[in-house]
C-alpha cells in the first residue's frame, strides 16, 4: 500500500463522518424536491454515500469501544474480487473501497467474539443506515418510484452481503470468529 492511499484515523474519521451528515442531508434535500427525477437520483446517491462512508467507520467505531486502535485508513480494492464468481470478483478488483487498518495485538488481545463484532461492524453498520433512510424514505413521503427503488437498493446491499460477504469479506470473517471458542466451553453440539 503505498503511502499516497492511507489517511489518519482521526483526518478520515472525520472526513467520513461528514459524508455520512452530507448524505443525510441530501436525503432530507430529495424529499422536499417536487422533480421525480431529483428526488430519485439524490436519494440513490445519499444511499450510495452512506453505505460508502459508514462501512469503514463501523469497524473504527467498533474497534475503538474495544480498545483497538486505527494504525490509518487506506484506499483499497475489495475482498469479493477473491471470489470465484466472475463478475463479483472483476467488480471487487476494480471498485475501491475504504479499509481501516488495525492495530494487530490489540486486536489479537481480544476475545474471539469481540474481534468478531469489529469484523462484521462495517456490514451491519452500513446496511443499517441504510435501513433508516429507507424508513425516512418511507415515512417523508417520497414518490412510489424512488420508494421501490430505495427498497431494491437497500434489498441489493443486504443479499450482496449475504451472498458474497459471508464468503470472502467481513462477515465471513465475523462467523470464523464466533466459531472459535475458549477451551472448556460447550459450542454447539461440542464438547471440549
């Protein structure tokens, strides 16, 4: 990773936590639009922006209530080019995606469960955001059309998760961990 592509924990925090109000506020904006068209396309991209932003930032939020620090966030390709599925992987392998790189021995430090929750944080944090501008899409009263559309949106992110995430990315990471557990304990079905 060259050096060009890595940011500080607090300057990309930041600057994503202030894309995630942005997308906020572009929502609040393609509500109050009366052209179908805007209201559609903003809404899209706030969708896109907080789905963007805030995955990286689940796991720094995450990682930080565990006591695990962020080294510095980077500039990257996907886990899903990984996969075996063609077009997912040509996907993964020329979309760029924010990661965060943690501190290794306080994340050895953990236990397997809690490393768990920091790997998974990003998806159920991005999807969840996701979620709640789809209920405010919802609930404002947008048009039919870009209420479908936020729905197949939303739908969209949360099967990709669930089909290809849980094989190669962050949810797959998420579940090797929960599978681990402590000698002495009883896993289910197993006993020590």
């Amino acid at each position: 990773m060259e050096n060009a592509s890595r940011a500080s924990p607090r300057l990309a925090s930041s600057l994503l936590v202030l894309v995630a109000v942005l997308s906020a506020l572009l929502l609040v904006f393609s509500g109050a639009s009366s052209n179908l068209l805007v209201q559609i396309i903003t809404m899209l991209v706030s969708m896109g922006l907080v789905f963007y932003a805030s995955h990286p930032l689940g796991h720094y939020f995450v990682s930080r209530a565990y006591g695990v620090g962020t080294e510095y966030f980077f500039v990257g390709r996907s886990d899903f080019r990984k996969l075996t599925v063609k077009p997912m992987s040509f996907v993964g392998a020329i979309l760029p995606t924010i990661g965060t790189k943690l501190k290794k021995g306080e994340l050895a430090s953990l236990s397997p469960r809690k490393r768990g929750y920091v790997f998974g944080a990003g998806v159920l944090v991005s999807n969840a955001l996701v979620g709640i501008q789809l209920a405010y899409v919802l609930v404002a009263g947008f048009s039919l059309l870009a209420v479908l559309l936020g729905a197949l949106f939303f739908l969209g992110t949360v099967a990709t998760e669930l089909m290809f995430s849980t094989k190669v990315g962050d949810l797959g990471k998420m579940r090797r961990e929960f599978e681990k557990h402590v000698p002495g304990s009883v896993v289910a079905g197993h006993s020590p």
